[in-house]
C-alpha cells in the first residue's frame, strides 16, 4: 500500500491553518480523581471546543485546505453526530454546500446541531453499508467533495493538533490515552506526540462491545466491526486503512472497558469535576479505573473527546 501518514510539520501547518477558528482547549486536573487512578491525571478537555468535540479541528483543516474549485463544490459526509457538525460549521466557515448522511438512530441533540449549522441532512438506516451507500447517491447528485470522519490525511492531521496543544502545555506527560472508533484522532495523535516526545506511550481506550481495534491490533489486520453494542455512540465505526498502520506501529496498547465502567467514569467527571462529557470521552478514564494491574505512567494525559451528551436520555 503507497501510503505515506501525515508528517509531524503537516500537523503543524494543521495548527496554524485552523487556529483563528478552533479554540485551545484547556486541560483540567482533579486531585480525588487522580488519587482513584493511582496516577497524576490531566484532561485535555475537547469538550469545549467548536461544536462540542475535537472532531471540529479535523474538518476544519480538511475544509480549509480545499483547493477553490474543490471547495466551490460544496462537501459531503456521513457521520452519527459529532463529524457531521464540524464539517457544517467548517462549511459554514468557508461559506460552502454541506451535505451529510446520518443514521436514522443519531442523537437528537446531534441532529440539532448539524441542522443549526445549516447542513443539509439526509438519513438512512443505522449500519456502514447504508451510510456508504447513500453518501454515494449524494455525492453523485451533487458533485460534493467527500470529506471522510477519520480515514483522510487532512482529518488525521487536524485531530492530531490536540496532542500538539496538549504537550505544548503539559510536556512532562509520559502517557496519553485516547478513545479508538475509526482511529483518527489516536493516529493524529500518535504522530503529533512521537514528533516531540519519541518515548511517550500512547495508549488507546475502547468499549469491550465494540473492540473492533483491540481485535486488530492483536490479529496484524483489521478486523471490520460487526454489530458493535455501547453506550459510547462516538466509537462504532471500524478503523481505516490510513489509520490502521499509524495505530499498528505506536500504539503501545488498547485497553477494553464495560458498559458499567464507561456509566461510572462518566457520571465521575460529572460530579467531581463539573463538566458534561459524553460516554465516547469517558472510555479513557474508565480504562483506567477498570485495569489497576496496567503499568501506567507517572503523568497521564486523558483526551476528553467531547461533551454532546443527549441530556433527555442519560445513562443513570
């Protein structure tokens, strides 16, 4: 396969492309917290930024970095929420056409959001071939340029300024630990983190009902995901073939989690730190909380990836 990741400096440019519109994120300790982990913990808090998710500073780049001819076309996507309303404000941003495809079944508030950024939506039924499908009736219809929620250089290279941000911050941080679905942002992150810090450990977090990436890792190809069953509606898609060998070469580990343990991490940040996270972002303090016997670092970087919590229907 002729494929070449993004560099550590196209993660650079990412950054300064993207920065007069997404937000440098803060990072928040708690000292109870901590003190249940075993370890000194920082959270990078993706939750704060444009629409509620990091997914903001990939479609951002991606958008930005369209040629005009390209961009005049308008864009396309399918996502289950967070994807899709970054790439609408994106779109928003550059004044451009976005469609984007969503499961029937996507949150509502996820919805909202897409439709308050002026995206044009077109649902389908809940599984990959569905969505793939009709992304591609829309992308014949309309001529779009198809701008992928994670399997894309320009995404990978756009998730992957938060780990520039966050050990920009924080370079003392021997450990970040990331949430896995389709892989782009522990990819971007990976690359971003090993550019500055070659020895950092980068570890990825994952719902046991979706292990998709934890299978794959351990089998040396991807293992598709099949009927994945969690609470963390971020995480359901299957890794992609950019993402992948990222994955495959500097991820140290994958690290599966509960239902349960994803329910209890969440509800923690609620109360003990008083922020809306959403079940996706919880995974990687879970993680910790479920595997006490893991040797983990001395000052462990959490990404928070969003906080698009659907409040009419929690988990507790």
């Amino acid at each position: 396969m002729n494929y070449s990741p993004p560099t550590f400096s196209e993660i650079q440019t990412a950054a300064e492309r993207i920065a007069p519109f997404a937000e440098i994120t803060p990072v928040l300790t708690n000292s109870a917290i901590s003190e249940m982990a075993g370890t000194e913990l920082f959270f990078k808090c993706e939750n704060f930024q444009k629409v509620g998710a990091f997914k903001f500073r990939g479609a951002c780049n991606a958008v930005l970095s369209l040629r005009d001819k390209d961009a005049a076309k308008g864009v396309a996507t399918h996502s289950s929420g967070n994807h899709a309303a970054a790439l609408a404000l994106a779109g928003k941003i550059r004044e451009i056409s976005v469609h984007v495809v969503m499961p029937d079944n996507a949150p509502k508030v996820k919805i909202r959001a897409v439709e308050g950024y002026g995206a044009k939506i077109t649902f389908c039924k809940p599984t990959l071939e569905a969505r793939e499908a009709t992304l591609n009736r829309v992308k014949n219809e309309t001529g779009a340029i198809v701008i992928h929620p994670y399997n894309d250089e320009r995404i990978i290279a756009g998730q992957g300024t938060v780990a520039l941000e966050f050990l920009q911050e924080y370079p003392e941080l021997d450990t970040i630990i990331a949430p896995i679905g389709g892989g782009g942002l522990i990819s971007g992150t990976c690359v971003a983190a090993k550019g500055t810090h070659p020895d950092i450990a980068i570890i990825g977090a994952e719902p046991k009902g979706a292990d998709d990436a934890f299978q794959s890792l351990i089998k040396g190809e991807i293992v598709p995901q099949t009927n994945p069953k969690t609470i963390a509606d971020g995480l359901l898609t299957s890794l992609g073939d950019k993402t992948f060998p990222i994955i495959q070469e500097h991820v140290e580990k994958i690290l599966t989690v509960s239902e349960e343990g994803i329910v209890k991490a969440m509800r923690l940040i609620w109360e003990r730190m008083n922020i809306i996270v959403e079940p996706s972002s919880a995974v990687v303090l879970a993680a910790l909380l479920e595997h006490p016997e893991e040797r983990i670092g001395s000052h462990v970087g959490l990404i928070l990836t969003g906080g698009n919590a659907d409040l009419d229907n929690l988990p507790w």
